[in-house]
C-alpha cells in the first residue's frame, strides 16, 4: 500500500500520541504523571517495581518478603497479585533510571492503549475511519487520565482488554482466534485482576450478540465464547489458586466497602460540572456515537457492546438506583458475593471494560459512509473536548531523590515514624527505591484493618511498638484525623503510666527482633513519641533540614 492508502494507521498513530496531551508538560520534564507530591499509589508502584527488580536479580521472592511487614513479613504476591507491568517496566527503569523510566514507562503504556484501540476499531469496522474513531475514545479517556493522575500506572493499562475484544470480533466472523482472545483477556487479568472480569463481559457480549447474529452459527459461536473462557482461566489459574489458597492470609479480606469515598461520575465534563480534582468518568458524547453505532448497525454484537457498556457503567455507579420507583440493585452487590470479590472497592474501575465497549461502537458508527459518519466524527471530536474539558492540563511528580539518611542507616530493618500517616508513608516507600532495606511499616499502614495478623501480634508483644502506635492514635492526623483520636482518660493513662514505664530494654528488644534504625519526620511525629525516644536512645542524628532525624540501633549508643 501506498502511504496515503495508509493514513487511517498514520492517524490511529498521532490520536494515540495526542492522548498524552494533559501530561506534555510534565513528561517534558521527566515528570511522572501524578499529583504534585508524591501520590500514594505512585510511591507505591515504585516500590513494587523496585521489588520485582529485586526478584528479577535473585534477591527476593513473590511468595514471601520482609520488604514490609517486617519481621513477619508477607506474601508479595497477595499485597499486590499482579506484577506483569512491574515486569514489563524493568528495561524502562534499568535504562533510564527510575524517574525518566517511569516517564517514560507511564507514556508509553497510554500511547498503547490508542493503539491497540485502533487496532480494535480496524478489526470491527474495517479500513478509514474506524480505527482513528476507537483510538480516539481510548486515547482520551477521563477514566484513564484520573488512574494515572493519582499516580495508578498499572489501572491505566487497557490495551489487552482492545485486543481481546478485537480478537473475538474476527473471531466471530472467521471462526479462528477465540484462543488468541483469550489469552489477551487472561493478560488483561494478570496485569489487574477486575480487568479481566470487566474485559469478559464486553468479550461475552461480542461472542453472544454474534448468536443473535447468525442463529445458524450458534454452536461453533458458544464454542468460540467457551475456548476463549477456557484459555483464559487456565493462563491465570496458578496465580488464583495461590490467592485462593491464601486467602485467609490476605489482610483486609472480609473488607467488602470500599475504605475511600467513589470518584466515579458517570457522565460529565460539562462547563458546569468543572472539578479541580479530575475523576473518573465517560463524557455524554461518546454515548451518543453508540447511539448513533445502534442505529446504523442494527446488529447483534453492535446491541452487545452496548448492554456490555450499560452494565460495567451500572456497575462503576457503584450504588442501586430507583426506576419508577423500583430499586435495581447494583452488580456491585452481586459482585460482592463471589469468592474473592470482597476487596473489590474500586467500582468506578468497571469504566475499563465500559470504555473499550465504547470504542467498539465508535468504530461501528463511523463504518459506512453519509451524514450519521459525520455526524459521529462530529460527536467524537466533541467528546474528546468534553473530556478535556475537566482535567486541563495535569501534574507530575519527581520520585524523591535519594535521601542522605540512606547513606547512615544499619544494614537491617527501618522503622519510619509516624507510622499511621498517609503523607510519610507514601514517601518513605517511594525511597525504598534507593536503599532497599526492610521496613516494619506497610503499604497503606494508616488503615489499620490491613495490618497482617501475624504483625499485629508481634506488636502486641513489643511494648515500645504498641506504645508508639497509641501514641500517634492519641494525636490523630491526616485522614485519621476524623477518628477523633483517644478518650482522655486513654490519653492520660498513656501519658502518666505506659510512656514513663518504657525502658531501653524494650528499645533493644526492637534491635533484636532485626530493627537497625529508627527514622522519625520531626515536623510530624507527635512531640511524646520523639521525647520517648530521646530519652532511650539519645539524641538523633538529623539532615541539614533538622525534620528527618534518625537512630542507629546497631552501633553502641550513649544512653542518657
């Protein structure tokens, strides 16, 4: 072909370049895309790439690590589940280091998911304007600018969900590739468990609405929907049978409201519904395309897409809804009844499949020629200045530099105070990049129905622990702050019985279970914790700033 005879890819291509575009500025500067300080699941990936470094190098294993949770530790892979993007990203961060490789990494992952659209859209609708019309709904999406806005890399990873999709769509038409549709949607599992269920229902709304289609054709299109459920389920089944036989283990697993309030808004971007925090959401005008999808298409799988669409958008509502004064409950709630769906907190996260399912339609809707093609491209350029409408253009964070504490700190465990605040806890796990020593503290520590039973038992058995803890409870901040803290009668046992009733004997036990330092952020750490510690340890060493102060456990130490 000639290259004009290919400026539907050319076009496919620039769409998926321009979705960068609240980002240019800060990945022009080697910025991560996130928020200004470093967000909490941005510190967190890092840290989680930094382990799968360790893994990949021999260091460490996915079954078990003292990384965090220390000494008790945990299995890595029920903390997180899912380490194909940490995988995916070494070559990025060995290369470029981890600030540029992150960068890099995060643009290239939303660069991937125009692409894999348009490949999507091509498949569905053929040659011209259907692939550029999918990219562009995958490339501009709200959903996936707020993933990655709050510093969540591995939500903004859709691609394989597009190519699952696309698959089954020839699949239907050739009866050969429901095996490759599979195994994509089996990736789109490993890479975030609850994308492999959302990319499923689009993928079962394509295989059924092909039924509807070719009623002829229904044993060898069940067969199809089956060997790509079959696929997919036998690829991820090692991981959900470790997480199945864990599952006890797994902190937080009864858990089954969401701990953080739902970002999602349906629909939005309107000049009335400006919001300086960008949330998730699928603006007004894409669903028009897949209005206008049904209206020309009048086909079975385009009626799949979708019902595939409404119902991941009900489910992303997260909340029953009243219909002439009857209630329909959510699919959340059904979802919370399946083994192993407890955790699922994220409903606006059903967006994922609710997006593809819509760039699906998009490519139809732009399929054949005449006013409803215009009048879709019309649709679909307003959509994207909808959605852009909203986030503007966004932020980015530099991951922190390595701390000059890393250079006098023992070669065991690191305690990091206060230990119940988000702010300093994001950090200290975004450092761990650089000095890669084990930690007491966990991810999400603040939210104390995570903690590890085994570690809660050990810090009922080492007093200074559970002193330290009651302690920071007695002085509330962050997003604790509204638990009110401690009675007052609380608070003055602690401070006229536990606290002076602490000795160094209790610090030493510390260094004996495998702690070598103890690292406080001054500005935030309540004033009783560090007059403790002073008066067992002596005065701390501090940086040039006098807010990050630090004791050596390891070294003799003059005790005052």
């Amino acid at each position: 072909m000639t290259p004009r005879r290919h400026w539907d890819r050319w076009l496919t291509l620039l769409v998926a370049l321009g979705g960068l575009w609240p980002f240019w500025p800060a990945l022009f500067e080697g910025r991560v895309p996130g928020q200004k300080e470093v967000p909490i699941d941005g510190g967190n990936g890092l840290y989680i790439f930094s382990l799968v470094q360790e893994v990949l190098a021999g260091r460490a294993s996915l079954l078990h690590t003292e990384a965090m949770w220390f000494p008790t530790g945990r299995p890595f892979l029920l903390v997180v589940q899912n380490v194909v993007d940490a995988v995916l990203a070494q070559p990025f961060l060995v290369a470029l280091g981890p600030q540029h490789g992150l960068a890099v990494f995060a643009a290239v992952l939303l660069v991937s998911n125009g692409l894999a659209g348009g490949w999507m859209g091509e498949r569905i609708g053929g040659r011209g304007w259907a692939g550029p019309a999918a990219a562009l709904v995958m490339s501009f999406s709200p959903y996936v600018w707020a993933e990655d806005q709050t510093g969540r890399i591995t939500q903004t990873i859709l691609a394989p969900i597009c190519l699952a999709v696309g698959a089954s769509w020839g699949a239907t038409e050739t009866g050969r590739g429901a095996a490759r549709a599979g195994g994509w949607l089996a990736l789109a599992g490993a890479v975030y468990w609850f994308y492999g269920l959302f990319g499923s229902v689009v993928v079962a709304g394509v295989f059924l609405g092909a039924v509807v289609e070719s009623r002829d054709r229904w044993r060898s299109l069940v067969g199809g929907l089956l060997t790509a459920a079959v696929v997919s389920v036998l690829a991820v089944a090692p991981f959900a049978l470790f997480t199945a036989l864990s599952w006890e283990e797994m902190a937080g697993s009864g858990q089954s409201e969401s701990p953080v309030p739902n970002p999602t808004r349906l629909t939005g971007g309107l000049p009335w519904q400006m919001n300086p925090r960008i949330v998730a959401y699928v603006p007004q005008l894409f669903l028009g395309v897949g209005l206008v999808a049904l209206i020309r298409a009048r086909r079975g799988r385009a009626v799949g897409l979708a019902i595939a669409a409404v119902l991941l958008m009900f489910t992303a509502h997260g909340r029953p809804v009243q219909v002439l004064g009857v209630t329909m409950p959510s699919p959340l709630q059904l979802l919370h009844t399946l083994p192993g769906f407890e955790r699922f907190w994220w409903p606006h996260r059903a967006l994922a499949g609710a997006t593809v399912a819509l760039a699906g339609l998009a490519a139809l809707a732009v399929r054949e020629r005449g006013w409803l093609r215009r009048a879709s491209l019309v649709l679909l350029v307003g959509g994207v200045a909808q959605g852009a409408w909203v986030p503007g253009v966004l932020s980015g964070w530099r991951v922190p530099p390595k701390p000059f504490w890393a250079n006098d700190i023992g070669p065991g465990a690191v305690l990091a105070l206060p230990m119940l605040s988000p702010e300093v806890g994001k950090l200290r796990f975004a450092e761990w990049t650089w000095h890669r020593r084990p930690m007491v503290n966990g991810m999400a520590m603040w939210e104390e129905f995570l903690w590890p039973d085994p570690w809660r038992r050990w810090v009922a058995k080492e007093p200074l622990m559970s002193t330290l803890l009651e302690i920071e409870r007695a002085h509330p901040h962050g997003r604790n702050r509204r638990e009110g803290g401690l009675s007052v009668e609380r608070i003055t046992h602690l401070r006229d019985v536990v606290i002076p009733s602490m000795t160094v004997e209790h610090l030493d036990s510390l260094h004996q279970q495998g702690v070598d330092t103890l690292l406080i952020d001054k500005k935030r750490t309540p004033p009783p914790a560090i007059t403790l510690l002073e008066r067992l340890a002596g005065p701390a060493a501090c940086d040039a700033s006098k807010r990050h102060c630090w004791w050596r456990l390891d070294v003799p130490t003059a005790r005052p």
